[in-house]
C-alpha cells in the first residue's frame, strides 16, 4: 500500500486492485497525545457521541463555581476532596463513589481547563487507586471544547454570579420580538433564532470583542441552546445558554421587568 493521508491508496486484494481513499483526521478527532499516563484521552469527536450516547458518567474537575458558571451540558461535579489546597485541587473521589453507587466499573470521562490543567489527571489517579477501571480524560478541557463550537451551559448560581461580578457580559434574549418588548433583564439584547447575521451589524452583538461572555435565554432551554449554536456557528466562542425558561432566570436573579 502506498500513499499518505491525503492520497488515494491503491490496494490489492488477491486479482483485484481497488482505490481507498484514507479518511484524514481533523481537528476534531485528534487528542493532546500525551506519553506515559494511565488514563486514556478521548477526543471532541468521540466526547460528543459518549454525551448523545448517556451511558458514560462525564465529569467536571473543577471547582464547583467554574463549573456552575459554565460547563459542557450533562457534564456533572462533585465537592472538593477535603483538606486540599486551591493549587492542588482534587474532587472527592467518595462523592464519585456515591454518585456511581459503588460500581467501579462505571465508565468515567473527566475534563478541566484544558491541556495545562492538572485537575482531571490528578482525579484519574485517586480513581485509579480506589478501584475504578475505567476512566478516561477529555484532556483537551473546556476551552477547547468552547473553541471547537461546543455548547456551554450555565446553572442558576453561575447567573448570580455573573450577573453580581461581570458587568462586561452579554446576555442575549431569544425570544420573539413580541415577549422581549413585553419586558426582559435589564440591558439585554433581542437576538431570535435566525437574527444573528442580522444582529453582528446592528449593535445587538460585541463584534468588536469576540471573546465577549455571552448568555443566552429564552422562553425555554431548547430556544436558548439553539441560539446559542447559532452564535458559536459565528465564532463567538464564549457562549453559555441558561438551562430553562427566561420566567426562572428572572426569579434566580430577583431582576424587575423592564419593557421595551
């Protein structure tokens, strides 16, 4: 067989000589590729087949605030191992226990902050000594999943909190036209689904800095997610949507309705 990656292969199989053209791997499919660890690592393409396949337990390695803040949906976190300093974080590999009734047989994957962090492979190895089997590391981390257009969601405490401590953030309402006038939160911005294009010319969207949180709700999580997929498909990559209905929001940040 000859040819690389990016050439078609000719291939003999007894009389009969066929063309293969090798599939080339893609950003999406390639992982840190680290030597000498213990753990596997999976990449962004195989991370979204385990969220859409449910029987993996994926497993946020931060610390719960950073977590709550903004996180890959279905992702779950655990309180910190106790007597640990911030530098040395580590969840509680008991509470992991909890969480999975006792199976070490349990399929774990576990992300951080991304290639540097030490969070997911220090928590591999606590797994590893207890007894688990089967973990594996999405070592890439949340910034690249969000790099990558991955979506992210934000809990009602992370809302609180960037709401109280960033007033640089974006929060953007999904709903039509009609509700947003009839009152949203204050200072944010009407984007519905199918109006970004439209709303990256009109000042409803900080073009001038990308890297801008943004927040997205709407009348429910659905509407929320996918305008907030339509923002990552316009390389805003700092996006959360808030997993419920803009009513529950408003009463999470005790915020008056202000008409439009």
């Amino acid at each position: 067989m000859k040819g690389s990656p990016l050439s078609v292969c000719l291939v003999t199989l007894g009389t009969l000589t066929v063309a293969w053209a090798p599939v080339t791997p893609t950003v999406f499919d390639t992982t840190l590729g680290e030597q000498d660890v213990r753990t596997a690592e999976v990449s962004t393409a195989e991370l979204r087949v385990i969220l859409t396949d449910g029987r993996t337990l994926v497993l946020d390695a931060r610390p719960h605030q950073e977590w709550a803040t903004s996180h890959i949906p279905g992702a779950l976190n655990v309180a910190p191992k106790p007597g640990v300093s911030a530098g040395a974080y580590v969840s509680d590999v008991r509470e992991i226990e909890r969480l999975t009734n006792g199976d070490h047989s349990r399929a774990l994957v576990l992300y951080c902050n991304g290639p540097f962090c030490g969070k997911s492979k220090r928590l591999s190895e606590e797994l590893l000594a207890a007894g688990f089997t089967n973990v594996r590391r999405y070592q890439l981390g949340a910034p690249v999943w969000r790099a990558l257009g991955g979506e992210m969601v934000i809990e009602p405490e992370g809302a609180r909190y960037v709401a109280q401590n960033d007033r640089t953030a974006w929060w953007v309402d999904a709903r039509p036209a009609g509700a947003f006038g009839a009152g949203s939160l204050p200072g944010a911005r009407n984007v519905p689904e199918g109006e970004v294009g439209k709303a990256k010319d009109d000042g409803r969207l900080p073009m001038l800095d990308h890297n801008t949180r943004v927040i997205v709700f709407g009348e429910d999580a659905a509407q929320a997610r996918r305008v907030a997929d339509e923002l990552l498909r316009n390389a805003f990559h700092n996006v959360t949507f808030y997993d419920s209905s803009y009513q529950a929001l408003r009463a999470v940040l005790n915020s008056p309705i202000v008409e439009r």
